[in-house]
C-alpha cells in the first residue's frame, strides 16, 4: 500500500503525469520492503513488476556476470515488465534493506498501452533515466 | 539610351544582382523554415514539458536524483572488510572482476555480510564501475582509507 503520495510525485519517472494519470498510476502502486542480500527479480522469469527505487541499494546482474548498481531514489528497475516479451532479462539482489515502489508490469502496460500522451511522456521519461545511466557509466570507464 | 547602355548606366546588374539575392536568400530561409518545422511543432505541442524542464534547471532541482544513501563512514569494520575484500580480489586475479563473482566468493569464503559491505566498498569508491559492467580496485583510495586508521 502506498503511504506518502507526496514523495511519489517527486519521483522524476512521474513528475510530468497529469493529475488524473497520476491517479491511475498510483493506484497500481504499492511499496515492499527488501532485505539486504534479498534477490527480488530473477533473470528468465516473467517479468511480472516494475520497480522505482523509493531507498536502499541494488545490485543488477546479467548473464555474462556484468552487472551495475543503483543507489539512488526514481531509479528503474524492470522495464522488461512492460517491453515484449515481457522475461527479466537480469536479476536484481538488494545490497542493503531498502523499499521499492512496485507497478504491476501487465496492468501498467495496459495502462499506457492505452493512453498514448501518458505512454509517450513515460518512455521518454524511461529513456532519458537510462541514457543518465549510460552517461554516468561512461564517466567512469577505465583510466 | 536603350538595352545594355542603359542597364549598365543605371547600375541594372548590380540591382539585378541584388534581386537574385534576395530571392535565394528568402528561398534558403524559408526551406531550413521548412526543414526544422518539426522541432517547432514539437516545441509547441510539449511545451509544458519544455517549461517545466526549464524551471526545473533554473532551479536546480532536477539534476540529480536523490541519493538514498547516507555518506558512509568509515569505521574499523569497513577497514577490515576493505582488507578483506582486497585479499579476494586478488585471488581473483582478474582487474576487471564481475559483482555477482566476488559476491559469491566473499559468500563461500564466510565473509560476513557481504552485499553490505559490498555496497560500502562502492560507496567509500574502492570498487569502482569500468563502465563496461565490471569493477576493479581502486588502490589510491585503498591507501588513502587504510592511512587514516
């Protein structure tokens, strides 16, 4: 269940939306704590979740053992969720206890499915997260 | 005074000239006008978007997300687990190691809390991305840390 709506607004994934697709986003939201060490995504598996990182620290790693790590607040985890063909292509272990903002993959595809204006606003929101991601990796490649 | 005499008398080229000028300068104008409308109706159809975004930067509120983290500090167990995982790393004998392999080493060597301290190490930057999805020791900071004990 959701508690501080206020915090989710601040979120950058969702402070574009408009007030009544704010409402219908929320309503599909609800947070989890994790634990430290806990795997909450494991590759292979559908991808049932996306999740926001509302605290803690995670750690994402694929197959050939490459792996990056999120520590901060409006991070994404589980876009697979709603990209066909909707499998995690990555788990995700929390490093330390945390609370994630959990979306139900299918519902919030049909959600934006849709709603052109707010599936527009969101992946581009998506993209301009990751590219950060990429950037900031890219700072920090070899010396 | 007729045809060429009279154009050259009454400077005709040069107006000419300058009529043909124009002419293309209007047309080059109008075609970038044409080429770039798409930027300009998109402008003008996310321009709440744009707005926000400006006011966000004159702000300075929207450039990085909030860091969940508190600033680590150092304490006498993460010098002792940088030790640690110092020493795995260069059993690994790997520079460019992946998470997931030292994670499961630290595990089957009983290092305690592993994805704890793991997280420390990043945080302190003694682990650091190369960028490529793998990590490599930072032995500057490695110094730096264990001078301070």
């Amino acid at each position: 269940m959701v508690t501080n709506i206020e915090k989710i607004k601040s979120i950058n994934l969702f402070s574009n939306l408009k007030k009544e697709d704010m409402e219908q986003v929320i309503s599909l939201m609800e947070t989890n704590k994790v634990y430290e060490g806990e795997v909450f995504m494991q590759r292979g598996e559908p991808a049932l979740t996306f999740y926001v990182v509302l605290s803690g620290n995670y750690m994402i790693h694929f197959a050939e053992e490459q792996s990056f790590t999120l520590h901060n607040q409006g991070d994404i985890i589980g876009w697979s969720s709603i990209i066909t063909p909707f499998f995690n292509t990555a788990t995700g272990t929390a490093l330390t206890d945390g609370e994630l903002l959990c979306l139900h993959g299918k519902k919030l595809y049909n959600l934006l499915k849709n709603n052109p204006d707010m599936h527009y606003i969101f992946m581009k929101k998506i993209n301009k997260i990751i590219a950060e991601k990429m950037a900031y990796a890219k700072d920090n490649e070899k010396i | 005074m007729y045809g060429f005499e009279a154009i050259n008398a009454n400077n005709g080229w040069e107006i000419s000239f300058l009529g043909i000028c124009i002419v293309f300068t209007g047309l080059v104008l109008l075609s970038l006008a044409i080429s770039q409308l798409h930027k300009i109706l998109d402008l003008w159809e996310n321009r709440d978007s744009y707005i926000q975004l400006l006011k966000d930067r004159f702000n300075k509120k929207n450039i990085p997300n909030e860091e969940t983290a508190p600033d680590i500090i150092v304490t006498d167990s993460t010098r002792e687990s940088a030790r640690q995982f110092n020493i795995l790393i260069k059993n690994m004998n790997e520079k460019y190691f992946p998470l997931p392999k030292l994670i499961k080493t630290a595990k089957s060597m009983g290092l305690m809390r592993p994805h704890f301290y793991l997280n420390q190490m990043l945080q302190i930057k003694l682990i650091i991305p190369d960028g490529s999805g793998f990590y490599y020791w930072e032995k500057n900071n490695h110094k730096k840390i264990m001078s301070k004990e």
